[in-house]
C-alpha cells in the first residue's frame, strides 16, 4: 500500500465544494446537488514540459505494459483516507517529437483511478513541445501561442466534484512514483493552471423519489410545458426526448441551447458564486464576460439506470436521477474556462433544483428525495451553496405570448394578407411555405415577404417555409381562429335577418363585409330601449379623434358601410345606431350615418 499525503501546495484543499452539507440551522434553502461525470483538459504551464519527461522516465523504469497500484490518500471532504485502485499505461502519441528531443516516438500516458461508492477519475497525460524550432509539427489542435506544457485530459470523471480533480491528479501521479521507487517533484502538477484549461462536459444531479419524479415527465408535466413553450424560439435548439421503452420514465432528456436557457431560467449574474476565491490576474484577463455569462447549453434529463428493476427494497438506484447535463456541442461548440468552474457550477445546480421546484417538489430536504452514496436527500446545502430560485416561467412566457397574440389581431388591417398568412400557417402543424401562402391566396410573393416582416413576433421565416415561434402559439392561434370565425358565422347569420338576405349569399357576396366584421368583431345586440330596438356593437376600440393611433371611428364606420352595399344590401337596412368603446373605455353610440358623414361617406 502506497501513502501520500497532501502539501500546503496541494490545490483544491481551499475549495468551497468541500463544504458539502450541513445538520445546523445555517444553511441554503435547498439540498445539495453532486457532480456525476466530468470531461474537460487541464493544462499545466508552470514546470513547462518537464513533467511530461518525467512521466516517461516512469514508464521506461519497467518493463511491462502496465502496471498497478493501491494508494492511500487522504479523503478530501471528511475524515481518514480513501484506497484508490490505479492502473498506468500508455499509448502511441499521434504528435511529432522535436529533434532535440532525441526520441522517435512519443507517448501518452494512460492513468485510470478507482475507489469505492463508484468514483473513477481516468485521465491521459500528453506532451505540449512547444515545437517553435520545427513549427511544421505543430498539431492544428494545438494553439500557436502555447508553448511548452502538459496537458491533464479528464476523460469522463465520475462521481468526482472539478476541485477534488485538481486534488487527486497531483497525489495519484506521486503515488506511482513512490511505487516505482522513482524520485517525483511534489510540486509538478500543484500550480495554476493554464487559461486554456476549460471543462468540455459536466453533469450534477438530485435523486427524487419515483412517485416524485412522475410530476416531471407526465404528459402535463414541466418537461413538456417548457418543451411547447419554447420548441421553436428562434435561435434556438430544443429537443425532447421521451424513452418509456424499459420501464415509464426511463430516460427522458430536453436538450436547452443557451438562448433557450437564458429565457426560461433567466439566470443573471453567476460570477460571485459559491463563495469562489478572486480570480487571479491572468484569468481576470481571460475572463472576458459576454451576453452569453451564467448562460450554458446544457441537457436536463430524468432517467434510471440502463438496466431498472429487479433492485432491492431501499436501493437508491430504484429510483431516477434528475440532472443537468453541460456539453460544449450544446453550448455552441464553446467550452467554459476552468476559471469559470464555480459558475458552471452554480448555474447546473441551478437548473436541476428549479426544475424540481417547478415541477412541485420541494426542494428542502425530505421524504420526496431518495439519498445515495453521493446525494443526501435529508440535508441541506452548505449556505455558501445557495443558488437563486426562480419562480416558474412558464406561465409567464404563456401570458406573453397571449398578450402578442391579442395586440397582434387588433393590429391587423381587414384586408391586409396578414390574417390569411396566419390562417395558411395555422393550417398544419408543420406550418407552411411561402410557395404554398403564394398559390392559396390572391397576394404576391413581395406582399407576403412584406408581411412576414410585420409578423416577426408570433411567426418566423427559414429557407421559405413559415412557422410559428413555438407550438404553444400555434395552437393559441387556432384557438383564436376559431373562436373569430364562430363569432364571424353569428354575425353574418344576425346581419343577414336584418338584411333579408340568405346567410349563403352573405358569405357568397359578402367577403369584404365579413372580413370588416371580423376586424372589428361586429355583432347585432340589442339596445334594450324599445325605441331602437337592435344596435350594431363593435367590440375593438375606436378612436373619435382622428390623430389617435387607434381606428378613427368615423372612418371605420365609412367603410363598413361600403362593404355593406358592395355586397348587395341596401344601405337603409344598415343597423342605424352603432356602439363601442374609446381607448379610454367610454362608451359611445352614435347615429351609424352620422358618424360615417363625418369621414366623407
């Protein structure tokens, strides 16, 4: 058995992580969330490349292939020392040696480090030569102004929070010095870290009970409220995936690009999170923040493990996960700087524990939330751990939407192509093409074009076809629509009667008048004074003062009027009293003739 133990130059011994949780009455307001897998490169600038060589001088002092070790380190949260069980080997290095080098090949070198309740840290150590007398072996992978170094590649990490990483590469690497009985410089690996280190993939999760987790993945559940709500935001990517296929709720994921994020978690500033320690002057000069700080793409999923059942009473992995899943392909291809760690951090947990609160699970400790070797469901978080919990968003971004909805079909002329594009759209849920608006209806493809534009906040233009911003407003559109042509139909049939005429004729003849009534959702009421009889009410707001943004009344009526007689009704059997309400919410009711006199009709 080989022990090593830690130096005041150790990293990760100051780390806020190591403050897991507590039993005291100072505390966050939540439980704890735990790191599952980790991918990312730590590069070591400090030593330049001599800890690569140093590895080598290792590999060359045995003969085999591989070896193995048992090293003893102490715990880096708790109490006593934990037995890692590490292989070391090597493989062949694509990269070139330089000349001085005095070696044909290179090497990587292959360090795979388990210990118990599941952790594993596998990582690769590669050589960064530098190359300036032999540029032309440069890998492309490698930037132009880092010189020579050693790089750490994290090669999915489990169970292992980013700081106790920092902690254990230095001592293991010890370690298997010590039991090749080979001298090691305690200090390699022990600096800080290059600002190319950056961290490629991260997931932190929470356990919830089974009965639980239903509340997340039912068909009215969280996932897919955020999933309707923003599907199809532009700019956007949002995929959700339903896979029941071993048991119900084996593995569902909803993949969020960080425009995604920024609108439904809303995740302002991250950067004094968890009690991080000030960044140094070289990360300060790294650290350029943009629109995109404390915002990651990331995937939020629920699922069991790959093979469920058959698990014992009280096994915690009866139970599912609920995670969220950092990936640099759902980030725009961008990594997040070690020296943003804590940010990343913060935010993961934030996404999970947001969206266990929104789905109706509390997230102060309790019975709805299943402890595991890592997780405890029955404590709360370190009060340096407190993340912003923020209420749901959803209805919110719903009531915008209806709120677009609304202002949009006051907005839109009666005659305008605005309403049929809409209409096209609404069609299918798939929507449609500019090709496809340009055949059904009587509007040039520059007038649809034109009016796309002015549509921009509920429908969104990709390569010719025209689809709605989300399918929530889709749909709220179809409701829409159908309630309009309902009051439509009532409408027309009312006028008809007064008119005299066949409701078919109306409808035949009469698609000005309709689309009039429509815009200004025109009904026949009754007055309730026996004198007048029946009024025609129009349920839109009008102006009588012709400066006002709003329809001007007089105008209106005008040409409502028109519509009327275009369609072959004589305009004595137009209603004669008109009524609606100003912006102000007066009511008015005028002689409808009167009132079009005054526009010129």
């Amino acid at each position: 058995m080989i022990e090593t133990e830690p130096t005041r130059d150790t990293p990760g011994l100051d780390s806020p992580y190591r403050h897991l949780r507590v039993d005291g009455d100072e505390h966050a307001d939540h439980v704890a969330p735990v790191p599952h897998e980790t991918r990312g490169n730590l590069v070591f600038a400090e030593h330049d490349d001599r800890p690569y060589w140093a590895l080598a001088s290792l590999f060359f002092s045995f003969d085999e292939g591989s070896n193995s070790f048992e090293i003893d380190i102490p715990r880096w949260r708790g109490e006593g020392s934990r037995t890692w069980s590490v292989t070391f080997s090597y493989h062949k290095s694509g990269m070139e040696p330089r000349p001085s080098d005095g070696v044909d090949q290179l090497y990587e070198f292959d360090i795979t480090a388990h210990a118990e309740e599941e952790r594993k840290l596998p990582i690769q150590v590669k050589p960064r030569l530098g190359w300036d007398d032999c540029p032309e072996r440069r890998p492309q992978s490698v930037p132009n102004d880092l010189g020579e170094a050693v790089t750490v590649h994290i090669n999915n990490s489990v169970n292992i929070e980013l700081d106790q990483i920092r902690y254990l590469v230095p001592l293991l690497l010890r370690g298997i010095a010590e039991g090749l009985g080979q001298s090691w410089d305690a200090s390699y690996f022990c600096g800080d870290v290059h600002p190319y280190s950056a961290i490629t993939q991260h997931e932190r999760y929470v356990r919830p009970s089974s009965d639980a987790a239903e509340k997340i993945t039912r068909s009215d559940g969280v996932f897919k409220s955020l999933f309707e709500l923003l599907a199809d935001e532009e700019g956007s990517k949002i995929v959700y995936s339903a896979d029941n296929r071993k048991v119900v709720g084996w593995n569902h994921q909803l993949k969020f690009t960080k425009s995604a994020v920024r609108k439904a978690f809303d995740p302002g500033d991250y950067s004094t999170s968890a009690g991080a320690p000030d960044p140094t002057d070289a990360e300060r000069q790294e650290d350029d923040l943009d629109a995109d700080h404390g915002a990651y793409g990331m995937q939020e999923k629920l699922y069991e493990p790959e093979y469920p059942g058959g698990r014992e009473e009280g096994d915690p992995l009866a139970n599912p996960k609920l995670a969220a899943l950092f990936k640099k392909g759902l980030n725009g291809g961008e990594s997040v700087a070690w020296n943003r760690r804590y940010e990343l951090i913060q935010a993961l947990d934030s996404y999970v524990l947001n969206v266990a609160s929104w789905a109706g699970i509390a997230v102060s400790p309790g019975p709805w939330w299943v402890s595991d070797w890592h997780f405890s469901g029955d404590r709360y978080a370190h009060p340096d751990r407190q993340v912003a919990l923020i209420d749901d968003p959803t209805p919110e971004i719903e009531q915008r939407q209806e709120a677009t909805i609304v202002s949009l079909f006051q907005q839109i002329d009666a005659d305008s192509a605005a309403e049929e594009i809409i209409e096209q759209a609404a069609m299918t849920d798939g929507g449609t093409s500019v090709d496809e608006v340009d055949r059904e209806t009587d509007w040039s493809r520059s007038t649809i074009y034109r009016h796309l534009d002015k549509l921009d906040e509920i429908l969104r233009l990709d390569n010719g076809s025209i689809k709605f911003i989300s399918g929530k407003v889709r749909d709220e559109i179809r409701d829409v629509l159908d309630v309009l042509n309902r009051s439509v139909d009532a409408a027309t049939t009312a006028i008809a009667r007064i008119a005299d005429m066949d409701p078919r004729d109306l409808d035949r003849k009469g698609k000005a008048w309709q689309k009039w009534v429509n815009r200004y959702a025109a009904e026949i009421e009754e007055t309730g004074l026996r004198e007048d009889g029946e009024q025609l009410r129009l349920r839109s707001a009008l102006s009588m003062a012709k400066s006002d943004s709003h329809p001007w009344a007089p105008e209106v009526i005008r040409v409502g009027r028109i519509a009327w007689r275009e369609s072959g009704r004589p305009l004595h059997r137009f209603p004669e009293k008109v009524a609606f309400e100003t912006p102000f919410g007066e009511t008015v009711r005028e002689n409808a003739e009167n009132l079009a006199h005054r526009a010129g009709g």
